[in-house]
C-alpha cells in the first residue's frame, strides 16, 4: 500500500506545532500500525531528519503506553484494541491518514504524539488503593467468599489499562471513565467496601481539580475504550459519590 | 572475591524462619534517615518500593515509562503459583519447592527455593487483600488452573490478564506511599550508572527522559528491579523499552552476572511474519491446558498446508502427530517451556512446520470446545447430542477462561482460533540468569540488591510457567523488605550520602562521554540496523540449539558488530531533549556488550540443561544431556574491561534435599 501521513510535529510543550505530511509507501497490510511508523521513522533518520515521537512499550495491548488519534478515533477506527494492536488491513492503498496526539487540558503535548498523563497517577494518589500493609500475616485468602458475579465485575472494572482513550475522546475531557473503573473494582469486593467513601470523594476531587471536565452521558468513552469499560461504572460511581455525601 | 550465598544453616525448612529471628532490624525512628534507590517499578519493584516505604524508609523510585503502571510485569497472562492446596490435590511447600528445582534442571539454588515456595501462600493472600480480582468459583472461593512440568493445580489468575492485576496490585500500594510522601517517584528516568563510594553502592546517575538532564541522586542502598535482557534477541516477548543496562551498568562496576545463556524461548507465540515486525506477542500457557498441540503426520499434508491448497480442518483425527502427546504421555502438553519449544523445533526442522514459512505448530481448542460443551449441556439439562449447541455451550466456557487471549491472536493473525487452530511457534520470553546475588538477594556490589527476573537465583536453566509472577512479589514484598534492614542497621548514623562527592562526579563524566559520543557520531544507520543485526546473530547461533563452532563465530561478530555500532550508529535529535532514538542508542550499546558474553557463557557450558542446548550434549532420542560431576554450579562472570576477558567465579550447587536425577516428562 502507499499511504499520505498527515502527522502532528509539536517541538516541545512550548513551542506552537503543525499537521506536517509524509509520503510512506510499501505498506504491508500485516504490519501493525506502529510497525509502520517504524518504517517511516527509520527513512526519517537515515535521510537526517527527526522521527516522529510516540509512546509505545509492550505493544500487546496492555500496558496502556500508546495513544494515538488516528482519523478523528482515539486508538483509530478498529474497536476493542490499542493502537499497537491496530493493524494496517484497517486501511486502503491511497489512502490519507490523520494521525494526532490524545488532547485535553489535563494531558500536554511533550513532543509530537507523546503527551503528559501523570494526571492519572495523581487520581490514584488521591484513593486508588486498599490501605493494607504487607506482612505476610493478612488471613487467608479463602476466608471471605466473594460471589464470582461481584468478582467478575470487579475484574472487568479493574482490566482498565489507563491509556487515557476516554479522556480524548470525551468533548468535555472527562476522565470518569477511567476513575469509576478504579472506584468500581473496589466498590464491588468487601477487601475495598471499608474505605469506600473516602476514596470516591478523594478521588473526585481530585480529578476535577486537575482540570478534567464533566460527564454529560455520551457515551463516547465506553465506545472507544480499547477495553470495553462500561457505562455502568459511572453510574456506580455517581451511587457512590453520593452515598458518600450524605454521610 | 570469593562467593558467599551466605545460605543460612539449619534443616531447610526452618532456615528462613530462624533467619528472620536473628538478623538486625533498624527501629521506626532510625528508618526515617534511611534512603533507598529502587529501580524498576514491575512486580519485584512496585513491591519492594512499596512495603519499604510502608515500613518507613525514604524511598525513591525510577521507572523509564510514563508511569509505574506500565512495567512490563503487566503482560504477564497465566497466572501465579502458590502452595496453597486449595485443590486439595496434594500440593505443600515441598511439592513446589520440588518442581521448582526439577524444572529448572537442577541449576538453581534450594535453600533460595524453598524459601520461595514458603512464602508464596502470603503472596495470595496480601494480593487478596489488597482487592486484587482472581477468578473465582461459583462457590466464591478461588480458582486455580494448571501449568507446565506440574501435575497439581496450584496456578491463581485472573483470565488472561494476571500480571496486570498484580501489578496493579502492586501500584495500589505505592500510590499510598506516594500519596504519603513516602515515595518519590521518578516517571520518564532511566537508570545510567550506579555510584559505588567506599565500595557500597551509595546512588545512581539517571537520564530525565523528558528534557535529558543528567541526574545525581543518592541513597544508603541501590535496589534493582529492571527485568530480564530477552531483548538482546531484537525480536522477543518484552516490551520495545525492556532492556540490560541498569544491570549491565552494575555488572561493569563489580556485580558478577550468572548464568547469561540461560534464556527461555516460549514455546507458544505468535509465528514471525515479516521482516518489518518489531516484536512478538505470547500466547499464555495456560492455554496448554486445554489446546492440543500437532502437526500432519504426512509430509504431502504439510506441503500443502504451507502452499495455502489443504486447511487444517481438514485434516483427518489419524492423519495428525500430537507429538507432545506422543512423545511425553504422562505430562503430554503440559510438559515444560524447554521441552516443548524443542520438540516443535524438531518437527519444523523435520519438515512437518505449518505456516507459509514451515516455523509454525498447531494449538488446537476443538477437542477442549466440545469437551466444555457437552459438561455444559449435561449442566444444563441440554441435548448432548446437537453438536451446533454443543459448540456454542463449548465456545463460551473456552471465551470466559481465555477471551482476551483469543481476541489478540484474532486481531494480529487475522484469523478466528474458536474455529481455526491456532499457529504458534517458540519465541524469546524470559530471562533465568541474570546479576549474582546471594541469599539476602544482594549482588557481588555491597548494598546493591537485586530482584525478580534481574537476578539469577531460583529458576535454574529453566523457569515453569507461573513462577516469575510469585518470584517477582516473593523478593519484593516478603525476602527484601527483611534482608535489607540486616545491611542497613549499620547506617543508622551515617546521614544523608551527599551527592558532590567525586564519585558521582565520575560516574556523571562516564555518562555524559558515552551521550556525547554517540550524539556527535557522524554515522549512517539507525540504531535499529544494528539491533536487528545483533537480534540475528543470536537467534541463530545463540538461539533455541547451540554449538561450538556457531558460538565462537557468534562472540567475533558480535564484537565486530559492536564496533561497527560506535563507527557508523546515528543517532538524531539533540541530548537535551526528549529523544527516543538516543534511548534506544544507550540501551543497545549495552545489549551488544552483554550478547558477547551471553555467548561466552553458552561455550564454556559443555551441557544441556534447560534452556540451554547444546547440540553436542544431547541423548539418542533428542533429550538434553546433564552434567552434574562437571556442571553442578552458577557460573558468575566477574568484568574485566570487554566480555570476552570476563573472568569466571563458580558457585558449587549443592542438593541436601533432593536427589539430583535426569529429568524426565515420559
């Protein structure tokens, strides 16, 4: 395949950037996504220009190191994946390809594609976490049954991967996504049940002082979480924040 | 320097409880002065980072990610081993202790095993405690599934994604020691130099990888937790980042390295396809379970497979070679990493491969999908009989155990593996030698600690699937937090180890001339070229079979290699910036170090043991010829200014507790 690359070239977080366009060709459909930045980078430097950066490590899907806005889609327009995962067959010879970092107030642009998420590390700073510590004499962990509907749930809440695909999608830069996952893992098993209303009213806090916006119920997040987080996770966290309140 | 594992004496089963009894601990208020370096923030080091912190130490922590979370203790998938016997199947600490040693061939040390296996039941509990989310029966008690070389079910996990929901686990805590202060946390820093000052490591040099500013800091003690170095393979399991440097930095400075060559190439990954990939994806082995492994038993069935004419749907029940099965039938596809990545090399060597390039193997889920499914309909009160039912029923128990798993195969291949079998193939995945360290896990480097897959000690020349999990949260939640404070009751009056010392001063010039060098190189090739070249060397003279001859020839082009980098390597962009191709200049700097003596090791074992095979050392029908009389011992090799001059100390292994005997899977 021969593709157009339309790709965001930004210096540092100070300096203005720029669409810039590139021409790639020999694409092979079975190459992933990042795979053929590869290619290009490597043309780049060997032609004495500047890669292009971007975040990648375990490129399987899981560590939540890419990002990536690929024509308008955060992670690009397959669903339920990263965009590590993404594959070239996705796309048709000719075809132009826009490729952006993942935008929001809270997530600045470091260089080109690579943008600052330590935002969701300071969220779980704030209350993402059972506070016990270790010792090897905690009781045993049969000794509380947890019924496997509530672990499975608490399980599907806590496969988020904290890539911050929610946030970009949303139009108001919402990360409730991402934080009702957290609140929702332990919300839903009695190990988290103890400190439940000071997580979700610390972790809350702390996300709308960071600069993230609103949930108006669109929806978009769920739509575009490479791991399927659902929906339903804000719902038990407006349940909690609640509860919590009214203390 | 002669090496002490300062094993501590006593029956084995109580060495680590009167150990614990009688080493010096620092008071509450003496840990507040103290300083701790942790490097790597995966299992072994979100857990030492953590429980150090909430014990009362300064801790700071480095990773080279964007954020802790995203060590690549994350992708691990099947599961965590423990000797809980919940299956009432006969497990104990011995039993696991036993597998242990015998899968890794006999290579690793017992007293630090069993020490592993006793501490593995707290390991499940702390996680569970912490509200880590392992599957769990209708019952609500906890599953557990089975793994190769064992015939217990001792394996916890959550679906495919277990290493994920530890390291979360593990994060959870350090985020309430971050959130405390407890922590400092360094994201975007890599580890380039360690700072030795009267003979103990006293700091490190790091690189800020965000705006390239070199950073002195110091502490009382160096802890490091950066994984294993599969990656000098270029094409491996471990993430694009995972590299040797931290440790290779150590090993130049004084840490003996042990055992290179043992390297554990998995035996279910996703086949190669082309020369543009950039790494390979692992299909768990808790797969093995309930996958089938074959290839066609007819030469004309495989040709055209390979030919695109034949599907192996087509292929008749008589006319497959389940050739684990065949060949192991009392552990059948369950038999260990080693011994099955071998045995589909034979095949493929032989001719049978699959695949449009023959390096392939079936895994096939049809006979597990309708075993599944007619439980199910019995369950159910269903026809047993309507296979399309039968597949359905089937289809989502096999979804509910290994869903995401599936669905990855699905996204790179293209192919549907509920309906086709899937093609798989062995792939570098795990590293079992690494930094010598004794049973306090401290290096040849006083104060300078090692953990998980980094150091060398409990896997042998093998490690069984499910163990690095719980080796990984054994060293950092249970083995260092204690050990450590032995070495640091003597600091209790030193004070903060200020950081104008020459020490770091030279270690910082050492830093800041090998950066120069590279950036001011007026070379023509990416830094990739030249991993990718050294990826070929070692797979296919240091790879799954090796002999003399390949290896010798393997040490020359890799220092011919190495020299070629520093000539003709071009590295863009500046120093002081965000700049990943120098990152990745740095770290393959080290690789085409490390692989020299990788090799080196490989030569000088005139053995096959594990992971290591060599083709001179072999029995008639294909097994791994041991020997113990010349080989029962860790080879550490102590740097002497180039890989190949490293000098060779020896660690005799001694076996009180069990008996060393062939290994057999038959």
């Amino acid at each position: 395949m021969n593709l157009t690359l339309k790709i965001w070239r930004q210096k540092n977080a100070k300096e203005k950037g720029q669409m810039v366009d590139y021409k790639i060709s020999n694409v092979s459909p079975d190459m992933s996504f990042l795979e053929m930045l590869d290619v290009l980078n490597n043309e780049l430097i060997e032609k004495g220009d500047d890669p292009v950066a971007f975040d990648h490590d375990c490129r399987e899907g899981i560590c939540g190191m890419c990002s990536l806005f690929i024509n308008g889609e955060a992670h690009g327009p397959d669903r339920g994946i990263t965009t590590c995962q993404l594959h070239m067959r996705m796309f048709k010879d000719g075809d132009t390809i826009y490729i952006e970092p993942f935008r929001a107030k809270a997530f600045p642009v470091i260089k080109d594609l690579v943008v600052d998420r330590t935002a969701f590390d300071k969220i779980q700073h704030a209350g993402g976490f059972v506070s016990v510590n270790t010792s090897g004499n905690t009781q045993d962990a049969n000794a509380i049954p947890i019924p496997k509907h509530d672990a499975d749930r608490a399980f599907d809440a806590a496969t988020c991967i904290g890539c911050g695909a929610c946030v970009a999608t949303c139009k108001n830069s919402s990360a409730m996504l991402f934080v009702s996952a957290k609140v929702s893992q332990f919300a839903l098993l009695p190990q988290g049940k103890v400190e439940a209303a000071e997580r979700v009213l610390n972790m809350v806090n702390e996300m709308d002082a960071l600069g993230f916006g609103n949930c108006t119920n669109t929806g978009a997040c769920e739509v575009e979480c490479p791991k399927g987080i659902s929906l339903e996770n804000i719902a038990r966290m407006n349940r909690e924040y609640l509860k919590a309140s009214l203390k | 320097m002669k090496l002490d594992s300062k094993i501590p004496n006593g029956p084995l089963d109580k060495k680590w409880s009167d150990y614990k009894n009688h080493i010096k601990l620092v008071n509450p208020a003496n840990k507040r002065n103290i300083d701790v370096i942790v490097v790597g923030t995966g299992l072994a080091g979100g857990s030492a980072a953590a429980t150090l912190a909430e014990l009362g130490y300064n801790v700071k922590a480095f990773c080279y990610q964007d954020s802790p979370r995203r060590a690549h203790s994350i992708a691990a998938q099947g599961g965590i081993n423990a000797s809980k016997n919940y299956q009432g199947d006969g497990d104990s600490v011995y039993r696991l202790f036993y597998d242990t040693v015998k899968g890794g061939d006999y290579r690793a040390r017992e007293a630090n095993v069993y020490r592993l296996a006793e501490v593995s039941e707290n390991i499940i509990d702390q996680c569970v405690a912490q509200g880590v989310p392992f599957a769990r029966e209708y019952g609500g008690l906890l599953d557990n599934r089975s793994f190769g070389g064992v015939q217990v079910s001792r394996t916890f996990y959550a679906k495919g994604q277990t290493g994920q929901q530890l390291l979360l686990g593990a994060y959870s805590a350090m985020n309430r020691q971050i959130g405390r202060g407890k922590i400092k946390m360094y994201n975007r820093h890599e580890m380039l130099d360690i700072v030795l000052v009267d003979g103990k490591a006293r700091g490190i040099i790091a690189r800020n990888l965000i705006n390239g500013e070199i950073e002195r800091h110091s502490a009382h003690a160096v802890v490091i937790c950066t994984g294993g170095y599969g990656n000098v393979f270029f094409l491996s399991t471990n993430a694009m980042g995972s590299n040797v440097t931290a440790a290779w930095k150590a090993h130049k400075r004084g840490a003996y390295f042990a055992n290179p060559c043992y390297t554990q190439i998995h035996p279910t990954c996703i086949p190669v396809t082309g020369d543009h990939q950039s790494k390979l994806t692992l299909m768990s082995e808790s797969l093995r379970n309930d996958g089938r492994i074959w290839v066609p038993k007819k030469m004309e069935d495989a040709i055209a497979i390979r030919e695109g004419k034949l599907k192996p749907t087509q292929i008749a029940e008589e006319d497959r070679d389940y050739y684990l099965e065949r060949r192991y039938p009392s552990f059948g596809n369950l038999v260990p990493r080693d011994v099955a990545s071998r045995a589909a090399k034979e095949r493929c060597d032989a001719g049978y491969g699959v695949n449009s390039t023959g390096e392939a193997v079936y895994l096939d889920f049809a006979s597990a999908i309708e075993r599944y499914g007619k439980e199910q309909a019995r369950i159910q009160h269903l026809d047993e009989n309507d296979a399309k039912l039968v597949y359905k029923l089937g289809k989502d128990v096999v979804e509910n155990k290994y869903g995401n798993l599936f669905q990855m195969y699905e996204k790179i291949v293209d192919e549907d593996p509920y309906t086709t079998p899937m093609m798989i193939y062995p792939a570098v995945h795990y590293t079992m030698g690494g930094l010598w360290v004794d049973y306090n896990l401290m290096s040849t480097i006083e104060g300078c600690y090692i953990l998980g897959e980094a150091n060398f000690s409990d896997h042998g020349a093998n490690r069984l699937g499910a163990s690095a999990l719980m080796q990984g949260l054994a060293d950092g939640y249970f083995v260092l937090p204690y050990t450590i404070g032995d070495y640091l009751a003597n600091d209790i009056r030193t004070g903060a180890i200020p950081t104008d010392l020459p020490e770091f001063a030279a270690a910082e010039k050492n830093v800041r001339d090998i950066i120069d060098h590279l950036m001011n190189n007026k070379g023509t090739h990416s830094v990739d070229h030249f991993h990718k070249k050294l990826g070929k060397i070692m797979w296919d003279k240091v790879g799954m079979a090796r002999n003399a001859k390949g290896l010798t020839e393997a040490m020359d082009e890799i220092a011919e290699l190495r020299e070629d980098f520093y000539k003709n390597v071009k590295v863009s962009g500046t120093a002081e910036s965000f700049n990943q191709e120098l990152e990745k200049a740095l770290r393959v700097a080290d690789f085409l170090e490390l692989g020299e003596l990788f090799a080196k090791d490989a030569l000088h074992r005139e053995e096959s043991c594990g992971g290591h095979f060599r083709e001179e050392h072999q029995t008639e029908d294909g097994e791994a010829k041991r020997d113990d009389e010349n080989f029962a011992y860790v080879a550490a090799w102590e740097y002497k200014g180039n890989p190949r001059e490293a000098v060779l100390h020896k660690e005799d292994l001694v076996y009180e507790n069990i008996k060393l005997v062939t290994r057999s899977y038959k």
